[in-house]
C-alpha cells in the first residue's frame, strides 16, 4: 500500500514529540503498544474462527458426500439382492425321486438290490 522509511518515522516522532510532548509520549507509547497487540489478538482469534469453519464446512461436505455414496451402494445392494432372490424363485423345482429301500446281499459282487 505505502512504504513508511526510517526518515518518515523521525519526522512523525518529532512532531509528535513537540504535539505531545516529553513527559506525555512515554504514556502513550505505551498505550498504543498495548492497544495494537490486543487488536492483532482479536484479529489472529477471528483468523483462527474462519479457519476452523471453513474447516468444519469441508468436513460436513465430505460427510455429505459420503454418506450419499454409502446410500447409492446400499441401493445397488439391495437391487442385486432382489435380482438374486427373483432368480432362485423363478427357477423351477426338481421333483424329489422317490428313495427306494436298498439291502445289500453278500455275494461275491456285493452289489445292491432294490427290496420292492
């Protein structure tokens, strides 16, 4: 913006040695310092209060957007299931054999024969 030199700094501190004076510029010196650092205390805490919403914003953000995704999967998910479900409904069923009792008879074969 503007550039303040050494020289320009004598010159404000004269005048405001001869405005003030001597036994007053001390006090308010001292005044100014104290206000200026409390000013860039207040203006590091409003800094620090933007950083951190802006913080919380891109977290909810991708919270948002994560929770959307989730959502989509769940979807997806639950078509499939169905899809699946559908499929072992629509096949048909095989109509069970009817067991036969077997025994077996000792033969040199020992091959099984159905008892009727």
């Amino acid at each position: 913006m503007f550039e303040v030199g050494f020289s320009e700094i004598i010159v404000i501190v004269v005048v405001a040695l001869i405005v003030i004076g001597p036994d007053k510029l001390p006090k308010l010196a001292r005044t100014y310092g104290l206000l200026y650092g409390r000013v860039q205390r207040y203006i590091s805490g409003v800094k620090q209060d933007i950083d951190r919403q802006v913080a919380l914003d891109t977290m909810k953000k991708a919270t948002a957007d994560a929770q959307q995704k989730l959502l989509s999967m769940q979807a997806s998910l639950m078509e499939v299931h169905t899809e699946i479900e559908d499929m072992v409904i629509a096949q048909p069923v095989a109509k069970p054999v009817p067991v036969t009792e077997v025994a077996y008879v000792e033969s040199a074969q020992a091959e099984p024969v159905a008892i009727k």
